[in-house]
C-alpha cells in the first residue's frame, strides 16, 4: 500500500491479499469510491499514514480474531475515530453483537451483494461530510447503521426505519413517515435476521425532512434507556 497525499479521501480494505479482497476493492471502485488495501500487518507497519475516510474489515477468522484485528485497527493511530465496518462470514447474533458494542459501524455478512457494501460506504461517508463540525461531531456521536422499528406510543403500528448514528444521549434515525417533536416512542432494535426483541425508549427532539424525501428524526434517549443504549451500541461515552 502505497501512502496517500494529505487530504487524500478514500476507503481503505484491510484484509488479507485473497480473491474476496480483490472482489470487495472492485465492487467498491466501481461504486464511485477511491479505495486502497492492505493486510493488518501491513497497515500497523505504517504509523504514518493519511487517515482513510472509512475502514472496512474484510476478515474470514473465527469471532475472537476478528474482534482482536477490530480492536488493533482501533488503537492503531491514524485511524483514530475513523468509522469500521466489519465484513466478516459469521451470521450469527453474537458475532454481530459484539463488534456493534465495540463501535463498528456496521456489521455485513459474506458473501454480500455489492449495491449493499457500495451503499453503506457512501452512507458512513456522507455522515463525516453532512456537517461542517465533523471533528465536534466524531467526538460526540458515532456513525451506526442498524434497523429498527419506530413505535410511537398511543399508535398503532410500527414504522421501519435505520439508525445512522448514536451517542450517550440519544440517536438519529431515518424513516418514511415524519414524527412530531415531543412524541414518545420506543425502538426496536434488529440483528442480522430479524428483531432482537430488545427496545429503548426515547423522546422525539426535532425533525426534518431530507432532500431525497426521507424523514430524518433526532431522538434522545429516556429513563434507563440511555444506559442500555450504551451497552447494546458501544456508544462513545460507554466506550470512553
């Protein structure tokens, strides 16, 4: 791997030198995005290198040396609050569980269709770019896609809808029907293949919509709620 330019913005591969890499760095230049690659080594080797704007882990191990490679890229110093996403084999819940409360950003299964890894790297990547307080931002709130279902108290029904990202205090959640500031709800988290039957509780703070039509809603956190968040989604406070 070659050093980039300051200022240089890309995606960097981190795994091993092998057919899913090479299909991962395709699919992702094809969709738009500059992208390197490296193995682990090869990147803790270079302590010097331009921060990338997302890391994806392409990894094949078994959950306890992935988790060791995620916390490597983690303390690794360039890399410093540089938003992980973990590709990995492994679809069971634990797997997912535990890289999400250690502060990935997502969590996708091999083998994964290509529109999806092209579309979660554009995501994470608007996130950092969505404000002019980037660094205020990466301090107080983290980048995380995850499904939920949005149920607003005295309503029936649910609506679909993803988180994009997570603090101490509360979230930001995209959906297709607006919510009204004030409103109390309750979030049902998803894993891989279906609910969770885990919930958290929260209070609608403001909301927009977005200029491709999706509702955009800013939730804080209520009750208990804030711990669990923590715990369930590695948030920057519970991870220090």
């Amino acid at each position: 791997m070659t050093e980039k330019p300051a200022g240089y913005q890309y995606t960097l591969v981190v795994g091993p030198d092998s057919p899913d890499r090479a299909w991962l760095e395709s699919v992702l230049m094809r969709g738009g995005l500059e992208v390197a690659a490296c193995t682990e080594a090869e990147l803790l080797a270079m302590p010097d290198i331009v921060p990338p704007q997302i890391v994806i882990l392409d990894d094949a191990h078994a959950r306890e040396e992935r988790m060791a490679s995620f916390a490597n890229l983690r303390s690794h110093g360039p890399l410093a609050g540089v938003p992980v996403v973990v590709l990995a084999y492994d679809a069971d819940i634990d797997s997912f569980s535990a890289a999400i409360t250690r502060g990935a950003s997502a969590y996708l299964v091999k083998p994964v269709a290509a529109e999806e890894v092209v579309a979660v790297a554009h995501k994470i990547s608007g996130w950092l770019r969505s404000s002019d307080r980037t660094e205020k931002r990466r301090r107080l709130r983290r980048p995380l896609l995850m499904r939920v279902d949005v149920e607003v108290t005295g309503r029936e029904g649910v609506v679909p809808g993803q988180i994009v990202d997570v603090s101490g205090s509360g979230c930001r959640v995209e959906l297709r029907q607006p919510l009204e500031k004030g409103q109390a709800v309750r979030l049902t988290l998803y894993g891989l293949e279906g609910s969770t039957d885990l919930s958290l509780g929260a209070e609608v703070r403001w909301q927009r919509a977005a200029p491709d039509g999706t509702q955009v809603a800013g939730l804080k956190f209520t009750g208990t709620a804030a711990v669990l968040a923590g715990r369930l989604l590695g948030t920057p406070s519970s991870r220090g």
